[in-house]
C-alpha cells in the first residue's frame, strides 16, 4: 500500500488525469507546439438569459504575442476576458489559459495571469506604495523580492519618489501605470488587459503600449481589448468581435489586405449628407461612409468606379472636389465586415 | 488559507477606515452619543408630572389632600385654579397632565362620615402614562383616606384593628429603579449592530460598485481570506466599542456590574460574529451601497432596537412577536447583557442565552462564507 506522503503528489496525478481531454485544444492548434500556447478557446460561449455575448469563439493565442481583441462596446470583449480569468463561467464550450481549464480549475489559472479590469482604478484611497505592497501580498510576493519588484514597478510607472502620494491625486495615465505595476507585480506569464488606456491621454496611451511591448518581449503574453483603431495597429494579431462573434483574425496587415471586399476610393465633395445618401445606391458601390470630412466608398475596382461616380456626384448637384483610391485603415475593415454581417443578419431575418 | 494574503486585506481594510472621516465619526462618535442619548434621553420613569387643581371646598381637609399631593415626588403641582373650564383647558393645552377636582362638599362628607369623592381627569394620550399616572394619584388618595380613618379612631378612643395590611418592598437589582440601568446595557447591541451590519455592509457593497472586487477575485486571494481580512478590523473595532460602552455605562452612568467580564467578552464576541455575517452576506446580495446598508439596518438594528427586550418587555409583547423573537440573536445578547450588568447571574446560568446565540453566530458565518464566491455571476 502506498499512502501520497507527500502532498505535491496529488495535483500531479490529477494533472495526468485531465490530460485526454487536453488533447482536443492540442489538436485545434496542431500548427503550433502545445507548449507555446498561452491561451487556447474553443467554442467559448457565453449566456445571459436569452441574449448571447459570446457566441461559439474560437482562437489560439501564442505565447509573446501580443493579442488584441477588438470591437465595439458590448460586442462581448469584457465577457470574454472574464471567462478567461475565471471570473465568469462558461455557458457552453471551453478555454484554458497557461495550460489550465478556466471553469474547471480558475484559481490555477489566477496564478498564471495578471489583469486589468476595465473599471479598475486601483484604491483611490490608498498610497501608490500600499496599493503596491497589498498586490504584492495578494500575490505571495515572496519577502526577498518585495522590494526588487515594487522598486521596478514604480521605475516602470515613472512613480519612484511619489510612493507617499494618494492614489486619487495621480493624473490619468500615471494611474494606468500604477495600475498595470500592480497587475504584473508577481511576473505573471499572461496579462489581461481589458480596454487599458480608456481615458488615458494619447502621449500616456503611447508611453503604455510601450510598456506593453516590453514585457511582450521578456516572452510575456499579452491579451489586450480595445476599441481604438490606432492601438490595434499596435498588436501582433488582431481579432475583430463583433455581437459577441469573430468576424476576422489576423495580422493587423492582413486583415487590410484580406478582409475587405473590394477596393476603397476617398472622395471629397459638399454636401456631404445628400452625398453619402444618394451614393448607398449608386451602381457599383457595396459601401459607403463618414470618415472626418470626407466619404470613404467600398467598391468593386477604384480605377473603373471612380470617373462614374463622379458624374454620377455632379448629376446630383454635388460638387466633388478629390475622388482618388487609398489604402483601407483597420477602421475601414471593420465598418465593412461589420455591415457585410449586419447586412446578412438582415437578410436571414 | 493564507495568513499573509488576509493580513494584506485587513490592512487595506484599516487604512480605509483611517482615510475616511464617516467611517472614522461611527466607529468613535457614535457609540459614545448613543449611550449619552439613551442614559439621559429616554427615561421611562415619571416624575413631577405637571399638576392643576380645583378645590372647590377650599377646606382644611382639602388643602391636607393637596399637600399629600405636592409631598409626593411623582407630581408637581404647577397651578391652582379656580374654575372647572381651566383644568379642561390646561389638559387640553398639554400644560397638565392630570387634573384634580376637589367638590364643595368633600369636608363635609367627610365629617358625616359619609364617602367623599374627589375627581381626577387624566391625559391618557399615552394609555401607559395615563394608567401609571391614575395609579399614583390612587396610591395618594388611599394613604390619606386611612390616615384618616386612623386619626378618626384614635380621637374616638377606639383600638386601631385592624392594622391595614402595608407591603415592604426591597427592589433588587436595579436598587434604585432607574430606567437607565435597565436600558443602558441594551445599548451595547445597538452599536455593535451598526459596526458589525451597516458599516461592513458598507465597505464591502463598495468595492462591488467601484469595481475593485473583481480586481481582487482576480488575484490568487481566496474567498474566505477576502471575507476575513475585511471583517477582522471591524471585529476589533467593534470589540474596542464594546469596551468604551461598557466603561462608560459603569464609570459614567454608575450602572451596576456584577457579572464577568469574560462572559461580557465572549457573548460580545458571538454576537459581534452574528453581526457581521448578517453584514457580509448582505451586502454580497445587494452588491450596492444604498440598498445593502439600509437592508442591514433593517434586519440588525431594527430588531434590537424594538424587539430584544432593550426598551420593551419580551414578557408583555403579544404571543406572536414573542416567538418572533426566537429567531432573532439580538434578544439572546441583549438578555445576557441584563443578566451581567444588573444580576451578575453565573455563567452556567446563562447557557439558555449563549447557546442559542452560539448556534446563530456559526450558521450565519456559514451562510455568509458559502454565499460569497469569486465569480462574478
């Protein structure tokens, strides 16, 4: 008879146990060794009542990259981020992160991962050094490396020499700072960071996407929601959520040269209003939009498009001032992804 | 179980209340203003009650029934008038609460040996009051009707038999029925019902609303290392008041303590557990400042206040509410804390209250652990 004398012996066990299971995410990302997998989705949903935030998500995050997450409010990037930190169980379809099964075992995956709730302002009430010291103590920070981490951190916040200051005097973007010192205190291998520069001014945004990379670089993974374009150029990969589904995956490069379903022409005309009215139902153009003071269109071949509807302008009493081809901006992908699916809703309906 | 993750909690915990002056005004200034305003506000005891008389037969008689009157501390004769429409007025006004007629003729019966008949009209707004009050007046009239009788036997030369029948009372415990011993105890519950209910409530719907609670659950800290680490420092807080109350009603107010400090500690303890469960778990529920804070109030504060034999008798309490207040902790601690204070009743003797109030404190500290999770839905 062999009695487990020592305790470590039983996770272990429990570890080979689940593994057959394992091997379905294993499988899903056959293109990649299993080790370098951080984050592994399959099928992931999520239920509130009748109304689906999350439906059916599949994806694969490699380690070191840094994954953004991105789409509208409500499109289900929070939700999913939660499901991923055990925050909120899955109604259907599974996730592990670092190797662990988020529903089945989220206190092992809260080892493994840092995060940034969208709400999260640190306690206000609290000293930069004592929001510090209770995430160190939070996260077992061992006592030797107390100081080391919380001197890095405040290094990296720019906060060295302003530890006695009350967190609520903090501008905006320092905040965020502080905040993600806080998130990263115990050098987890994923952070989690769900719309982290909300608020937060555009030379603090940079400074934190900086931060970002940086650690991306020591092979720290990092999964990022956004809902402003320019930081999604930012990320490794990107993946556009749109009510609660996956609309496209990819390089940011990618997905402009992949995602959009025909060529983009800018124009230039006054009014604008009658302009992008009338041109919804212009011959050869899928779409058209606002973009600042000028109309971004959708068609099928710009060079063939362009002398048309021009005219097609002029006829109408618009006066057309520039009408040339561009390069479509991951703003541009998304509004066309997003109304080709609205568009097909519509039709299913 | 982490000891050191939970002290990062309650330490967090401490400097909240530290930083914030309401939470800082409940945990200091209340519970020294609630036994002021119970020690000298409420008092149950009716004295010099406000007085109008009529005497319409002006006698030497009379004026003797008066004077038992004045003589007497429960009334203070505050006018004497001489019409009947005055004393009306006077009650209807509040300047009186009892009128005393004396008829033209009351010496007279008296001398004919007749009964004489004296009108008392009585403010009963407060039925309570009033029936004390009637009670009184009755107490004085009848010692001067055998002090009569008495003279009136002895100027006759006749043996006084037989001796009226007179009660020697001794009041024990409360030697010198003040109110203020009676209540002053209960007050103690009252305080740790807001520390222990309303105040956690507070700080822990808080960090659901700020959304801090999730960045906590998202960390390695466990459930009930969160629930401890931030119900330890109001324990303390809440045992440090109890010992401000307790000093206070003895040096202060001079209520009398005759049982042990232990047993004042221990049931404290109990019911300070009970407390802050009841706040815990609220607050979980509710998830919101407002409502868990006024839920708390409701289910704490409340029913020590009317229903634990604080102010009010559980023995004169209709049937229903009697079995109601089985159910409620406070009535044990509030119990126990009469017994200490003014019996100094044994421990052992005390097993009806502290068992009941032991079984209250372990399930509500269960519920409150098992109702708490790191999930946010």
């Amino acid at each position: 008879m062999r009695l487990p004398a020592n305790p470590r012996v039983i996770p272990m066990e429990r570890r080979t146990m689940a593994e057959p299971s394992h091997s379905a995410a294993v499988n899903f990302a056959a293109a990649n060794p299993p080790a370098a997998n951080s984050v592994v989705i399959e099928n992931l949903t999520k239920r509130f009542g009748s109304f689906v935030a999350v439906d059916r998500l599949n994806l694969t995050v490699r380690k070191g990259e840094v994954f953004g997450f991105l789409g509208p409010n409500g499109a289900g990037k929070s939700t999913t981020i939660r499901m991923l930190c055990g925050l909120l169980t899955p109604s259907s379809g599974r996730a592990s992160v670092a190797g662990h099964d988020v529903a089945r075992d989220p206190e092992a995956v809260r080892q493994n991962i840092g995060y940034m709730s969208q709400k999260f302002s640190l306690y206000n009430d609290l000293k930069v050094i004592e929001n510090l010291r209770l995430f160190a103590g939070l996260y077992s920070v061992p006592a030797t490396e107390l100081q080391d981490r919380i001197g890095w951190a405040l290094t990296m916040a720019n906060l060295k020499g302003r530890e006695n200051l009350l967190t609520s005097t903090l501008p905006g973007g320092w905040k965020q700072h502080l905040a993600l010192g806080c998130a990263v205190l115990h050098r987890p291998p994923i952070i989690f960071l769900d719309e982290p520069t909300s608020g937060v001014d555009p030379i603090s945004r940079r400074q934190f996407w900086d931060l970002i990379h940086q650690m991306a670089q020591q092979g720290v993974t990092v999964f990022v929601t956004t809902h402003y374009m320019e930081e999604a150029e930012y990320c490794n990969r990107l993946a556009l959520i749109f009510r609660g589904q996956m609309v496209a995956l990819g390089t940011p490069a990618e997905l402009k040269r992949g995602s959009m379903k025909g060529e983009l022409l800018l124009v230039e005309c006054r009014p604008l209003g009658p302009a992008v009215e009338a041109l919804q139902s212009a011959p050869g153009v899928i779409d058209a939009a606002v973009f600042g003071d000028a109309l971004h269109l959708v068609v099928g071949s710009a060079s063939i498009a362009a002398p048309t509807i021009r005219t097609y302008l002029t006829d109408r009493q618009i006066s057309v001032h520039r009408i040339e081809p561009i390069r479509p901006t991951l703003e541009d992908v998304f509004v066309s992804l997003t109304t080709t699916r609205s568009a097909e809703e519509a039709r299913t309906q | 179980m982490s000891l050191s993750r939970m002290l990062a909690v309650a330490r967090k915990e401490v400097l909240h209340i530290l930083r914030d002056s309401r939470s800082l005004i409940i945990v200091v200034i209340m519970p020294v203003t609630l036994m002021l305003l119970f020690g000298y506000g409420v008092n149950l005891d009716l004295k010099s009650l406000p007085l109008y008389v009529y005497d319409q037969d002006g006698s030497q008689q009379s004026q003797d029934l008066l004077k038992q009157f004045q003589a007497s501390q429960y009334f203070h004769i505050v006018c004497v008038v001489d019409r009947y429409p005055a004393v009306t007025r006077a009650l209807d006004d509040g300047s009186a609460k009892m009128g005393i007629v004396i008829p033209w003729n009351f010496s007279q019966q008296l001398g004919s040996g007749s009964p004489a008949r004296v009108q008392a009209l009585v403010d009963a707004t407060d039925d309570n009051t009033a029936n004390i009050l009637i009670g009184y007046a009755q107490a004085v009239v009848q010692g001067y009707s055998s002090d009569i009788q008495i003279g009136w036997l002895q100027r006759h030369g006749e043996p006084v038999e037989p001796a009226p029948i007179g009660v020697e009372t001794r009041t024990w415990y409360n030697e010198d029925l003040e109110s203020s011993a009676f209540i002053i105890p209960g007050v103690l519950a009252l305080v740790m019902s807001v520390i222990g209910a309303f105040l956690t409530s507070l700080t822990i719907a808080r960090e659901w609303e700020r959304g801090s609670m999730e960045q906590l659950i998202s960390t390695p800290v466990t459930a009930i290392e969160i629930m401890l680490g931030k119900l330890t420092p109001y324990f303390v807080i809440g045992m440090f008041d109890v010992a401000v109350c307790a000093f206070i009603a003895i040096g202060w107010f001079h209520v009398p303590f005759r049982g042990s400090y232990m047993t004042l500690a221990v049931s404290s303890a109990l019911f300070m557990v009970v407390v802050l469960s009841l706040g815990f778990f609220i607050s979980v529920l509710a998830r919101n400042q407002f409502a868990a804070s006024q839920i708390a109030l409701l289910v704490t504060f409340l029913p020590a206040f009317l229903l634990s034999g604080f102010l009010f008798s559980i023995d004169q309490m209709p049937i229903v509410l009697q079995w109601i207040t089985r159910i409620l902790p406070a009535r044990y601690y509030v119990s126990v804390l009469k017994e200490i204070f003014l019996k100094g009743t044994p421990t052992t003797m005390l097993a009806a209250d502290l068992l009941p109030l032991a079984v209250f404190s372990l399930l509500l500290a269960a519920v409150a652990t098992r109702s708490f999770h790191k999930r946010l839905q």
